[in-house]
C-alpha cells in the first residue's frame, strides 16, 4: 500500500514518541529532539507531534557503534549486534 508514493509503515515497525526514544537511548528527550534537528536521526511529524520511526533508531545506533568501533579499533565481533 503506497501513501503519497511512500511505502506505509509496516506493522512491526513501530513508531515511537521522543520520550520513548529517549528511554531506548538513555538519553534526555532534548538530546532526542537535537539528533532530529541535526539530521541524524530521522523522523516525521503528525499534526505537529515528532514521530520516529523504531527502525531509524536501530540505524542510529547501527551507525554510532560502527563510528565508534572505526574510532577506537574496537573489533566488529565485540560489540553486541543490536537488530
């Protein structure tokens, strides 16, 4: 099903309010609304009210573990995977 040429929103991807985010990351709502307003974390708004999508969330923190193993040399098998 096609929305605005958009594919939906799969069922088992939830959406998820900051707040929600901020517990997954263990981080302020404001950090939240900081990675949104700088681009790396991708979201949406519905009548106003930020939305972001639980698969963004998995490719944030799919990104910072890789940012961090390149700045630490951390190898890839000691990270926990996080999908």
């Amino acid at each position: 099903m096609y929305f605005n040429g958009l594919t939906m929103i799969e069922k088992k991807d939830r959406v998820l309010r900051p707040d929600q985010v901020s517990e997954i990351l263990k981080v302020s709502r404001r950090t939240v609304y900081r990675l949104v307003a700088e681009g790396e974390l991708e979201a949406f708004r519905v009548r106003g009210s930020l939305r972001i999508r639980e698969s963004a969330v998995r490719a944030y923190v799919r990104r910072q573990i890789a940012l961090f193993q390149r700045e630490t040399g951390v190898a890839e098998d000691s990270v926990p995977n996080v999908t």
